[in-house]
C-alpha cells in the first residue's frame, strides 16, 4: 500500500465520499442515505482509506455475535492493485477479532476474480452460492468464509 494512505474509521460526515466512492465502482451502488443508515447500526465496523484529503477506498461490516460479515469493500478504479482493498481487510479483521468475532462472511460477484483473489489469499474459502444474488447485472454470488484465526491473517 503506498504510504500516503491512511486506513481510519468513518464517521458520518464521511457518507457523501462514500456514496460517490460507490457510483464509480459499483454498477448497482448503495445509496448515501443507505450508507448512513448502515454506518449507524451498533453492529457495524466501517474503515476509510484515505490519501491525503480524498477517501479512495472503504470497507463496511457488521458483528452478530461470533459472526461477522463483510457488507462492502470499495477501492477506486484508479487506486486499486495497491494494498488498498488488503489494508482494509486486514484493519477489519483485527477489529472483529479483538471483539470476538470467530468467522467472518462475505458475498462477490462470482466474476469478480480479482476480489476472489484477494480474499482467497486472505483465508477465505467458498461455502455456497446466492443464485441472481446481484441485480445489474444479475450474476451469482459466492458466498465466502474465514475462520478468524488467532495468529491473524494468512500471507501477512
């Protein structure tokens, strides 16, 4: 990851970067006020990668119990095969971890190969399918699962 950017956690004054982050990633993108509803939940984690003055990246994800689930990880188009996207695992993972998360989920599109790498190369592993999970396009998802090992992520 180049050293300009700096993983934190978001706040609300963060939604608008956000809702914009997911217009230029996304094909069927959350909305900001669904962002804000999100971020506000007691059970969601959410990190920002910020260079400088600009979020070029960002991960949502909530707790249930020893369960966590990754809701949405968004890098620039620009920004990305950078270590953006891992950083923001990485922080989220240890954030769940200290918290006592066990497992951790997720859904991909199931032609997002470059996502499926990294989170391949992060531990997770395939557990089932959403058929026409996504809408625009509809496309599978593939439904991924980690243990959140003690010793912290593989390959870091």
């Amino acid at each position: 990851m180049d050293a300009r950017c700096h993983i934190r956690p978001a706040s609300l004054a963060d939604v608008p970067a956000l809702a914009e982050l997911e217009q230029a990633c996304f094909s069927d993108p959350w909305t900001a006020a669904g962002i804000r509803e999100t971020i506000q939940y007691e059970t969601a984690r959410t990190f920002v990668a910020q260079e400088s003055d600009r979020i070029v990246g960002y991960l949502i994800a909530r707790i249930s119990g020893v369960e966590g689930e990754i809701l949405d990880l968004a890098v620039l188009p620009e920004r990305r095969r950078r270590g953006i996207g891992a950083a923001l695992l990485n922080t989220t993972w240890n954030a769940l971890q200290r918290e006592g998360v066990k497992e951790l989920y997720l859904e991909v599109r199931e032609t997002n190969s470059a996502a499926i790498a990294l989170y391949r190369q992060r531990g997770f592993r395939p557990v089932g399918v959403r058929p026409r999970y996504y809408r625009n396009p509809p496309e599978d998802a593939l439904v991924l699962r980690a243990p959140l090992t003690p010793c912290g992520i593989p390959g870091t």
